[in-house]
C-alpha cells in the first residue's frame, strides 16, 4: 500500500479507478454493512484506487456526521489492498474538517470536489486548495470540472505550494485547458480523464497522456470496465469500439433521459447484477421501471456476448 503521497501517485496512474456507490437504506440512512460488503466485493477485482464518498458516491448527499463512517467502512473493508481516496468539497473550512477526518479515518489520498454553489477568481481556487493540501500529509487530487476550473497556472502554483498535490483529474473535457495543464507540469501530476462514461473519451486522452480514468461502469460490470481498459492499455481499436458499439454508447442514451441519471444509472445497474445498494437520495431519481429493462438487456448482451466468445 502506498505510505507516501508521491507512492500514490504512481499507484493512481497504474491501472483504473472506480467511484463505489454509496449504500443507503429504504429510509435513506447510511448502509454500513451493505457498504462494506460492496467495498470487499469490489476490492477483489484489482483496481488501482477506489474513491469513497466522491460523486457517484453522493457526496453531495452525505451528512458530516456520516462522512467518518463511510470513510473508515471503505478502508476496513478493503484491508490495505487498494488505496482509498476520499472525496472532500463546499467552502474551505468544511472541506479542511473532512479532509482531516478522512486522513484520521485511514484514508490513503483525497480528491477535491468543486466547492459548493459559486464560481472563484483563481486566487481563490489556489487558496482552498492549499488550505486542503496544508491541513493533511496524504497526498491530493485536484478534480476540474463544473464551476472549479483551473487555469494551468494556478495548477503549477498549487504543485510547487504543495508537495502533496499528486495528481489533476479532468471532467470538464476542455482539451485546450487539459494539454496546457498538461504541458506546463509534465510529470509532476498524475492525470485522471473524470468525464461521465469516461469510456467514450479513453482512446482521446490517453492520446494527451492521460493513461487512467475513473469508471463508473465497475459498480455493476467490473470484468467489462477491466476489459475496456485492457483493450485501450494494448492499442485494441477493434474491441474498444465494438464496446462503445454494443454497450456504451446505448448506456449513454438510456443515462441522458433525466438529470442526475449519470449517478443513478450506476446504482440500477448494481440491483440488476444483485448487489443492490438502495436509492438514490433527492433530489437525485431513481430509473423507471422501462430504463431499468432497457438497462438490464445491455447488460445480459455484455454476458451473450461473452458466453459466445468463450464458446
């Protein structure tokens, strides 16, 4: 397991990363024991890192007083076999205070989620960042998206402020932005591709460099989202584009049809491979009852498909 910022950072870009959904009861209340045993199933599939309470996780549901607790579930469960990294957001004080509790917790690495409601100049950015990055020793992942931009400056000033900054991960998908980032820090960063499936943009940012991304898809399809990332590490054009073909892409189709459907669609995706972990909290909506069936032939397709091809 890595025991230094600098550690994390080679394990974040070694392989790929997933998001685990977070479990919530029928009264929407924190699962701890469905959570925990998502954990260690997913744990068994090899991941470079998993993210605890990031954006498919809810975290823009999860209360502080729950936020400890999912944190130290995520890092039991997984036994020192895959790093967690807990996502951590809103205005800098907050953030500092769950920054602190999830290094207390055992957390191996944070990711910085937009800060809540407001845009920022970019002193403002580079000062909630380091205010993070200042309060912990573990290592940070800055994420840009939505209204926490980051020019490439403000990155190569936050990265030479702070020695525990590892890594830049994108979900804006601004390629102007990503190259000069890019360019301007090289090897300082580990680069994470952060856009919603980010499957379909793979083969284009691992052309920038960009060599991991997170998966949401490894919730409920983990041999698949594997297999994906394999096809793209060896160069296999062929294997990744009949993926988008047959799965991916119809995916898309189904998760567009409301908003919020980018978290919800991975949670129905878990029940229908039997590893149900609750609703969705509001103002998030779980899928009806015809995406859930149009969602549950994609993927008895993906098991078709594989049947056939082991035959």
């Amino acid at each position: 397991m890595p025991s230094t910022p600098e550690e994390l950072k080679q394990r974040v870009g070694s392989g790929l990363l997933s998001f685990p959904v977070t479990d919530f009861a029928p009264d929407l209340s924190f699962d701890r024991k469905g959570y925990a045993a998502r954990l260690e199933w997913l744990n068994g599939y090899g991941a470079a890192a998993l993210f605890a309470a990031g954006g498919t996780g809810e975290f823009f549901s999860i209360t502080p007083g729950e936020y400890p607790s999912i944190i130290e579930t995520a890092v039991s469960a997984c036994r020192g076999r895959t790093p967690i990294i807990a996502g951590v957001g809103y205005g800098t004080l907050l953030a500092v205070e769950l920054a602190q509790a999830a290094e207390r917790a055992g957390a191996d690495g944070l990711l910085v989620l937009p800060q809540y409601l407001i845009t920022a100049e970019q002193e403002g950015l580079f000062r909630h960042v380091k205010a993070i990055c200042d309060a912990v020793k573990i290592g940070v992942i800055v994420y840009n998206r939505d209204n926490c931009l980051f020019a490439a400056e403000t990155v190569a000033r936050l990265a030479e402020a702070c020695p525990n900054l590892i890594g830049y991960k994108d979900g804006a998908g601004d390629i102007e932005r990503m190259v000069r980032v890019r360019r301007r820090l090289g090897d300082r960063l580990v680069y994470v591709g952060g856009l919603p499936t980010a499957e379909v943009y793979a083969e284009a940012y691992d052309a920038m460099g960009v060599t991991t991304y997170s998966s949401a898809v490894f919730n409920f399809i983990p041999e698949t989202a594997l297999s994906f990332y394999a096809a793209l590490r060896r160069g296999d054009g062929a294997a990744l584009g009949r993926l988008l073909s047959d799965f991916f892409l119809p995916y898309i189709a189904i998760r567009d049809e409301a908003k919020g459907y980018a978290v919800s669609i991975v949670k129905a995706g878990a029940k229908l491979v039997g590893h149900d972990a609750g609703p969705v909290r509001p103002p998030l909506l779980d899928l009806n009852a015809d995406q859930m069936a149009r969602l549950g032939k994609l993927i008895a397709g993906l098991s078709d498909r594989a049947a056939d091809a082991a035959e």
